[in-house]
C-alpha cells in the first residue's frame, strides 16, 4: 500500500512548506531512471530518485536536502526517501529486478528505520542494491562497512557510486568490494585523459576479480555509450535511455535474469575475524621476528608511500609497552593521504598495511607466545586487515 499523503498544491501552502512538512506528511516522490544492459539492451533495474513535493520550493532534491540538513532533519529525510522508493517498488505493477536505493554518507551511521526493516524482513520481491558515494569513504567508513554487511546479510548489494572524482575511492574498491561500481560521468566526458585511463584500468580489475558489473553513468548521446564500452561498462545509465520519471511509465523491457548476474554477497563480509593476524591466517606464511626484520618491513612500507601520495595507512600499535619493536609511526603516518589509526589496540599484536588504485602491502606482527611477522603482498589480504582495523 502507498503510504504517503496527497500533496496539498494551493499556492499559499506550497510557497508555506517546510522540510518538517514533506516529513510529516511523507511527501517525497520517488522517481526511477532505468539502468541498461549495454550488449542486450534490457533494463536491468531502477535507480530510485526523489523528488519533494511538486510546485513547491522543495521539489527538486538540492533544495529538500539543503533544507533538511539546515534543520538537523537530513537523516530522517534519507530514511524517508528509502521507505518510498522501496514501497513504490513493492506496489508496482511489474517489479524490477533491481532496485538501487542511495544512502546519503552523512547520515549513515544512524540506525535503519522501524520501516525499512519492516520492509526488508518481510521479503522484498526484487533485489536491493545499496549505493554509497565515494564521498561516505573517508568520513565514516566503519558504519559504511556495518550498513554494507547488514545489507548483504538480507541477500542484497552495494554499490560504490562516483568511482573516479577522488583517487582514494579507488583505494577503497577492494576494502568495500561492491557488486556493482558506477564509474562518474566526468569519466565519459573525458575519455582520453590518463586519469580515465588510470581508474578504467583499476576498476577493470576489480571487476574481473570479483564478478562485480560496471555502470556508467551520464550517458546522454550515441557517442557516450561506445566511450562507456570502451571503458568496460558492462551497464549504463543516462538520457540516452530515459529520464527519470514514473516507475510503470515507459514500460521498461525488464531482463529478469539481471540479478542473477551480481556476484553472491560475500558469505562472511558482516561477519570479521577477531584481528588482523586471525584474518590473514591463510595469506602466506608467518616468519621469526626480530626488530630488525620488522625495521626492515616498515621501511618498505615507507618506499612504497614515497612512490604514491594517494595511498590510505591502516594502523594499529601494541597494547602496552614492547621494547623490541620499532612501532613509532609518525615518519610513516605524515607521508600518507589519509591514515586510520585503531584507537583499541588487538591484544599481542600489531599492524599496518598500505592500500593504493588497485594494490596493497602490509605486514602483521603478533609479539606471543612468540615474535612472529608476516608479510601482506595479495590485495584481498591487504583490503581484509583493513575491514579489520575499521569494525568496531
């Protein structure tokens, strides 16, 4: 059932409506633009938009979500816009197979609405896909990461959104491990550019270590959709194909095999190793230590950030006091572009690992029963530890 309520549309009240009054009165309308397969042509899901209510102030989403930010309403306006994009869905006529619901980075570390869970748990009759921006990356990537797992838990996806505005989102790719990534439409307009050719390359291999499928968005002309082939979209988004606009209104050519075609959400994502040594148990063989041979890691560490300012530092140090280990990381730490420090150290251990565009390095250290080191040079390794370091 379609719980929202008729918008009131006399000219006094439109020009009166606030954001407490698109809340309250759950007035938000979703809008739904397709995503399509670029080799068969079928409409493989729904990117759900929203809209406030028409002829007002607030109708176009920069508006309503500056209004709800500037009164501390922004995250009941997210949860809002979620709940009706999902209950529009559920009520269609003829589901998608897909249905891509954005989660705005502010605001994801508040707890999901009695409503969406209501949702959830009930059974939804398409596959969700939860999008993030590269902009939730570096300002709240814990809850990022929990958002991401519960998601999967209920056998849906996520999305990384804007690939290629920031280097570091590239960083990220292997820590959130996205079944979907959607390249940013700067991309398309500028094909031939290094940084294009830089993020294709990465974002390729990603997706072809992990089955994740390829959007491009902003695809408005003949010629963006054979820029958006040759940088390996495997799906595309944009005017070229359709506005946004009702979801029954064009009548969309669904592939209802088109979820089928997401990697499965990775069995054990929501579920993280007690710490970085029990996480990488299988990543290779663990070394006799001495402070030498960790010096020695650690200034490996330090060649590879002179190399590469964008990389991101995962650290944690020692609980206590451990003589024998070289674990001042300040020299290391100011290289680096952004660093993340765990402010609860894992008992008897220690950690840092490097992650770039498409690699990482990193070493483990566990100090008993005796001193042992091992050494991180497999990016699934690398981007596991970091999903370590950021749970709480």
């Amino acid at each position: 059932m379609d719980t929202a309520m008729t918008e009131v549309t006399s000219p006094r009240r439109a020009a009166q409506m606030t954001v407490g009054d698109v809340i309250t009165g759950r007035l938000v309308r979703p809008v739904f633009q397709p995503i399509v397969d670029l080799a068969g042509g079928g409409v493989v899901g729904l990117e759900a938009l929203a809209r406030g209510p028409a002829g007002t102030a607030l109708e176009f989403p920069d508006r309503l979500f500056d209004a709800a930010r500037a009164a501390g309403r922004l995250g009941d306006l997210d949860q809002l816009c979620a709940e009706r994009a999902l209950e529009v869905a559920v009520d269609a006529a003829v589901q998608p197979p897909m249905l891509f619901v954005n989660a705005e980075p502010a605001v994801v570390d508040q707890p999901i609405s009695t409503r969406i869970a209501e949702l959830v748990v009930a059974g939804l009759p398409f596959r969700e896909v939860l999008e993030f921006t590269e902009r939730a990356l570096p300002t709240v990537p814990g809850s990022m990461l929990r958002l991401a797992g519960l998601t999967r838990a209920f056998g849906h996806a996520v999305a990384l959104d804007d690939v290629g505005v920031d280097p570091m989102s590239l960083a990220f790719l292997p820590i959130l491990e996205p079944e979907v990534i959607k390249l940013d439409l700067s991309l398309i307009r500028d094909p031939a550019s290094a940084a294009t050719a830089r993020v294709s390359a990465v974002v390729r291999a990603q997706a072809a270590r992990t089955g994740a499928r390829i959007i491009a968005e902003g695809i408005e002309t003949a010629a963006d959709l054979a820029v958006a082939r040759d940088l390996g979209a495997h799906w595309g988004q944009g005017w070229h194909f359709a506005r946004p606009g009702p979801i029954d209104g064009p009548g969309h050519r669904y592939d209802p095999e088109a979820a089928a075609v997401l990697p499965a959400p990775p069995s054990t994502f929501h579920e993280r190793p007690g710490s970085p040594f029990t996480a990488t148990a299988t990543s290779g063989p663990t070394f006799a230590a001495d402070s030498m041979s960790i010096a020695t890691a650690l200034d490996r560490l330090h060649g590879m950030l002179a190399r590469d300012p964008d990389v991101i530092v995962f650290a944690v140090e020692p609980a206590g006091t451990c003589p024998e280990l070289p674990v001042s990381l300040h020299d290391l730490l100011g290289r680096a572009r952004s660093v993340y420090i765990r402010d609860r150290p894992f008992p008897d251990e220690f950690a840092v690992v490097l992650l770039g565009a498409g690699y990482g390095f990193g070493m483990c250290v566990r100090t008993r029963p005796e001193l042992e080191i091992r050494h991180l040079d497999q990016l699934p390794a690398v981007a596991e530890v970091a999903r370590v370091m950021l749970a709480a």
